[in-house]
C-alpha cells in the first residue's frame, strides 16, 4: 500500500471511482495544481483519494476522503485519514466536514477521536454541514 501525492494522470482512475467526479471536476483540479490531492494505491490500483487543504483560517483542512465503492470498511480509509492527520501534525490540528446525514463519516470521525466543533445550515438543502476538529499534538 502506498499513500502519495496524486498525478495528473490518477484523475482518470479518481474519477473511475468518484460518482460525483464530474461536479468535482474543478475542485480536483485545483487541489491537483495546489499539491492537496492524495491517492491511496494498492497492488497499483487506486483504491481511495483525499484532499487537503490549507486555506481554512491557516488550518489544514480534510475537504475530501473517498474509499472505492468495492473496497470499503476494508481500513482504506482510516490509512488515509492518518496520513492527512501526519501531514497536518505541525499544525498541531486537523479540520474537516461531513453531512449530518453521512452517518459513515460522522462514525469514522468519532473512532479517531474528532470532536464536533460546528454546524452550517444551507449548504446542502435540508441537510447541514457539521465541522469537526481533532486535536494532534
Ligand atoms: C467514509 C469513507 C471514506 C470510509 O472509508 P472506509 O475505508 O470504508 O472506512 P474504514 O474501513 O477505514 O472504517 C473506519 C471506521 O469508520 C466507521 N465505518 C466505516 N464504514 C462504516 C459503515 N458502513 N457503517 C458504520 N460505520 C462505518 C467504523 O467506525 C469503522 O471502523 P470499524 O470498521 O473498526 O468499525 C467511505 O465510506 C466513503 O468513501 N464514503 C463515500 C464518500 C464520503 O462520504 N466521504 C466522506 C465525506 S468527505
């Protein structure tokens, strides 16, 4: 398993794997340019990706986490997840945000020890967006 920075060539297999790839096609983009988008590569087959960001209020900031369709609760995600919070370590925090209604998430996020820090509501039509903090040092 090898967790690095993407290439402009893993948008392909991103979007193989991201039904929403195409709404997103901006942002992956722009996080490619920006040297926050990370891929997950197992047996040399892209198996999940991440976006980190830096521009929330200096923070690193989780905007994305996305485990293959096929290959999830298969740890993928945790792996990825911990390497973002490595990255982010000198920060001493991680930010990041989910849908109330991503039940998945909110789970995975509670197991590695974030606490929920906010909540906006607009965002998505009947369904806020929480904000969650985890403290790394
Ligand atoms: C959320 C997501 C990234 C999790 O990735 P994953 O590789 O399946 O997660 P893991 O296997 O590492 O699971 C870690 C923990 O998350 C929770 N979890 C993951 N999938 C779960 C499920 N289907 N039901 C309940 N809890 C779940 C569990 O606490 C799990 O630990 P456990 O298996 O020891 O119980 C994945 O489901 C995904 O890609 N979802 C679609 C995209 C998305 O919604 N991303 C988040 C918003 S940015």
């Amino acid at each position: 398993m090898r967790i690095r920075r993407a290439h402009p060539k893993d948008l392909r297999a991103i979007k193989e794997i991201d039904p929403m790839a195409k709404r997103r096609g901006h942002l992956l983009k722009q996080a490619l340019q920006e040297r926050g988008l990370f891929v997950l590569v197992e047996k040399e087959r892209l198996l999940a990706f991440a976006i980190l960001r830096r521009g929330f209020f200096e923070r690193f900031f989780l905007e994305l986490l996305l485990v293959h369709p096929d290959h999830r609760r298969e740890g993928w995600g945790t792996r990825l997840i911990e390497r973002m919070e490595k990255l982010a370590e000198a920060k001493g925090e991680l930010w990041t945000s989910t849908n109330q209604s991503n039940r998945t998430m909110k789970r995975l996020l509670h197991a590695r020890g974030y606490r929920q820090a906010g909540k906006i509501i607009g965002l998505d039509e009947g369904d806020p967006e929480l904000f969650f903090v985890k403290a790394l040092r």
